[in-house]
C-alpha cells in the first residue's frame, strides 16, 4: 500500500498533470484543484500506510502459518495479542 501511495505522488508531480493544473488555474477552476488536493490530500494516507506496515510486520504470520500444535499456536495468539496492545496503547 505503501508503495502505491507513493506511485500516485509521484504521478501527482509529473509534467502531465501540472499541465493540466496549470490550464485549470488559468481558466479560473482553482477550486476544482483545491477540492482535488484536499480530497487527495497524500501525505496522511502515507503516514497511515506507513504505521499499518509497521503494525504488520510485528505480527508473526509465517509462524502463525507453521504451527503444528496447540502450544505453538497458543504461543503465536500470545505475540499476536501483544502486537495489538502494543498498538492500542
């Protein structure tokens, strides 16, 4: 997700779309970029993929995925657990 927030900024600046932003703003459509920019406003949704790969990484999927019995399993419930407290705090 991260990655593809960060393609959509980048796509934001090329020679293309500040083109188009340009033209907007000299046919007086300033409002119609302002209104684009607030809703597309990049950098929170980076910051909030940014904490939720954060969030992902601690979780232990791939041990989760291995367990073979009901004490592996309870032990990854207990790391998974505590990834969420770590993030509700």
């Amino acid at each position: 997700m991260e990655s593809q927030i960060g393609l959509i900024k980048n796509m934001l600046k090329t020679p293309e779309v500040m083109m188009v932003f340009e033209i907007m703003a000299l046919l007086r459509r300033q409002f119609i970029i302002m209104k684009f920019d607030n809703d597309n406003d990049i950098e929170p949704k980076l910051k909030t993929a940014r904490e939720y790969n954060n969030f992902l990484k601690e979780i232990p999927i791939q041990q989760m995925l291995e367990a073979e019995t009901i004490n592996d399993m309870s032990a990854v419930t207990a790391k998974v657990f505590a990834a969420l407290r770590k993030v509700m705090q």
